[in-house]
C-alpha cells in the first residue's frame, strides 16, 4: 500500500504498524517533512542557504537542494554547532587571521536560530 515511501527513505512496510500506530507514524512523517520544508523556506529571505549547501551548480540550471534538505542540515548546523561550541573557539583562536570568515558563519548560526 505504501511502497512509493520506500524511495523517499521510509519504509512503512517493515514497521508491520496497522490502525492507529500506522495513523501515527504517517502523520508524524508528515509532521516533521512539513516543519523540515518551513525552515528551509525561512533560511532563503534572510540569505543563509551558503552556509549550508551549494546554490547552484554551473551546469545545473535548477537548485542544488530542496527547502526540506536545507531546512534539515540547518537544524542539525545549529544543533552540531552548539554541541562542538568549545572546540569551535579554540579552533577561532588558533586561526586569527580568518576571524572574519569565522563571524560571518557565527552570525549565519545565529540567523538559522532565529529561523527556528
């Protein structure tokens, strides 16, 4: 019934889930795309898509990653970014001379936070 999921990395078919649990798991993959697909589409007006993927290729004449791929790697940017935090300073201050590459990628993390 739902093999089309398969290819989209959700395999309905082995959670052997019928009724209210089938329900469930549906409507928390629903959930969760859709909340995926909201942030991405935040990140494009405040200009930190850069950060986290390419734009777009030379030979490509559409983008590289969807609003749900760049909406999903913004989340876990943030969430890696605050678990690494002290590595991350200890990396800036050893590399003084990038510091303002470094703030610009700061600032991005903080703009993705807002996002969320």
């Amino acid at each position: 019934m739902f093999k089309d999921c398969k290819t989209g990395g959700y395999n309905l078919e082995s959670t052997y889930a019928e009724g209210q649990r089938l329900i469930a798991i549906i409507l928390l993959i629903a959930i969760a795309y859709t909340c995926a697909v909201l942030a991405g589409r935040s990140f494009r007006p405040i200009g930190v898509q850069k950060y986290l993927g390419r734009l777009t290729e030379l030979q490509r004449s559409y983008r590289r990653h969807s609003s749900f791929w760049v909406g999903l790697y913004g989340q876990l940017w943030v969430g890696a970014m605050e678990f690494w935090i002290d590595l991350a300073d200890e990396f800036i201050r050893l590399k003084p001379s990038k510091l303002p590459y470094f703030q610009k990628g700061l600032r991005a993390m903080a703009l993705i936070q807002s996002a969320l």
